[in-house]
C-alpha cells in the first residue's frame, strides 16, 4: 500500500514540475511591451507573409505581425495588422514594402519613410491608422515581366531577320570587301617609303628656312631702330620736318605779298596794255582806209552844227 502510495506522490510531483516548467517557458517568452496597432490593406499579392512574422524599419526590428484577413468591405483587398513598438518613429510619410529573407521565401515587412509629410501618425486600439502597401522590386518585375518578355521576344525576332541567308552573304561580301581594302593599303607604305626617305633632307631645308626667316626679322629689327631713329630726327626740333614748316611759313608769306602788292600793279599795267592795243588797232583800221594819209595827212573832219562851212543837208 505504501508502494502505492509513493509511486502517485511522485507522479502528481512529475505532472506538477511540468506543468511548472511550461508555465516558466510560456511567462519568459511572452511579450509583456505594449505595442501600438497599425494596419495594413493592399490589393497586393502577399507571399509568404505569415502571422507573427518580422516588421522592421529600415532594417531594424520594429514589431510583429498580428494577424492577416481579408477586407470584407473591399473584396479582394487584404487587411494586415501589426503591432510596432512605441520608439517606432512612423509618420503620415511612412510606407511598407514586403522583404524576403535569403532564398527561403520567408516574408516579412519592411518599413521606410520618404520624408514628404514628417507628422507623427497617431494610432490606437479604437481607431486604427493606416500605413500604405507599396509594390516591392518582385512585384515591379512580376507586373513588367510581360513587357520585358515581349521586348526580348521582338529583339529576337529582329536578330533572326538581322542572320537572314541574304543578309549573311551581305555581311560575308562587306568582310571581304574589307579585307581587299586591307590588301589595297598594304603596298601605301611601300610607296611612301622613297617620300620617307626624303623626310631628313626636307627637314634639314626647312630648318635652313627657318635660320632664314629669323635673320631675315632680326634685319627688319634693326630696319625699325633706324627708322624710329629717323623719324625721331624728323620730328626733332632741328629737324627737317620743322624746317619745312617754317619754308612753307615763309611761301606763305610771300604768296601774300605778291596777291596785295604786285598783283594790283599787273591789274594796273594789264589795263594800260589794253588801251595802247585798243588805240593801235585804231590807228592800223585808220590806215587801211586812208593809207595816203601817210603823205597827204589825215582829212579833217567834216564841220558840224555852228562851225564855219557847215551845210546843213537837204530834206
């Protein structure tokens, strides 16, 4: 009986310390940290997002999430809750995208804020505040995956009439109508090497050219000194260009003298002249009519009114 009694004292002890150590385990692995509630709701395809998966804020742990359903306002619309800690800094900015972690396909939420509206987004139990669902880099591939496939399917297409035969036997004829060319051009050195050659004498000359040229502009160097030279002596004082100024001073003068003194004695004697012409040819017009006069004289003049001998004419 005692056995008995014993064997049932150490089995309730056995069952009593197990039920002890789970309690234990389940009290050290509860979350006692208030979190605060947010919400999700997307249209989005979620994959390998599960309850109690990760949240993180720019790579940092955040939270968990709480629980996912559907929207039953929304059909179609999914509805993901999650609980963020306090220090969590989410604003009116902030968004969700989902993470992968590795290759394990285990999703998780990532959280990031562009800084547009820094306004803290307040949330509670009563009324919860909405954060927005943006397409992650798999989504953006998985909706461009058409368009990407059927870029790659035209620029085969294009590549396939690109290796066309005829298009080959042309691209065969331009390669060896290249190589010709190449085979043109190989005897060009050949006949440029006697030019070649001729390359030190032609440098040589030019450099003979050159000796040339610099002492031909050192000769217009000292051509210029003396220039300047001569036009400083010039323009000296003494020089001949003061000279000429004061003989072209002095035909001033006298082209004065002659315009107000013996310009008016030429008038004077040119006037004379003419008289003694004007006279002369009278005297020759009275010779030829009467040349006897050189013997006889000249006839006098016929009387007028109340001279003696005058006679009136008959009317």
């Amino acid at each position: 009986m005692e056995n008995k009694a014993h064997a049932l004292i150490a089995g309730l002890f056995t069952v009593v310390l197990l039920i002890a150590a789970i309690v234990g385990v389940m009290w050290f692995n509860s979350d006692r940290v208030e979190r605060v509630p947010y919400e999700i709701a997307t249209k989005l395809s979620v994959p390998g997002l599960n309850p109690q998966a990760d949240v993180r804020y720019r790579g940092l742990d955040a939270g968990k999430v709480d629980a996912i359903t559907f929207d039953p306002k929304f059909p179609g619309q999914i509805l993901i809750k999650i609980k963020l800690n306090p220090d969590t800094p989410v604003t009116q900015s902030t968004f969700a995208t989902l993470g992968y972690q590795g290759v394990t396909g285990i999703a998780y939420i990532q959280l990031d804020d562009d800084g547009s509206k820094p306004v803290k987004l307040v949330s509670s139990k009563q009324q919860l505040a909405r954060i927005e669902l943006r397409p992650s880099l798999f989504d953006n591939l998985q909706s461009r995956g058409s368009v990407i496939l059927a870029r790659a399917e035209d620029m085969i297409n294009k590549l396939n009439a690109l290796l066309d035969p005829e298009n080959q036997k042309t691209m065969v004829k331009a390669f060896s109508d290249v190589s010709d060319t190449a085979n043109a051009y190989r005897g060009i050195p050949q006949q440029l090497e006697p030019t070649l050659r001729q390359l030190p004498t032609l440098t040589g000359e030019l450099n003979q050219a050159l000796t040339s040229v610099t002492a031909l502009s050192n000769n217009m160097s000292v051509l210029s000194k003396n220039l300047n030279s001569l036009t400083a002596s010039l323009q000296g004082p003494d020089g001949a260009v003061t000279n000429l100024t004061g003989a072209v001073q002095n035909i001033g003068s006298v082209a004065n003298g002659v315009e107000y003194d013996t310009l008016p004695r030429f008038n004077t004697l040119t006037n004379e002249m003419r008289s003694s012409m004007r006279t002369l040819n009278q005297t020759l017009d009275h010779f030829n009519q009467q040349p006897q006069s050189i013997l006889f004289g000249s006839k006098p003049l016929p009387p007028g009114p109340g001279e003696a001998g005058f006679v009136a004419p008959a009317k």
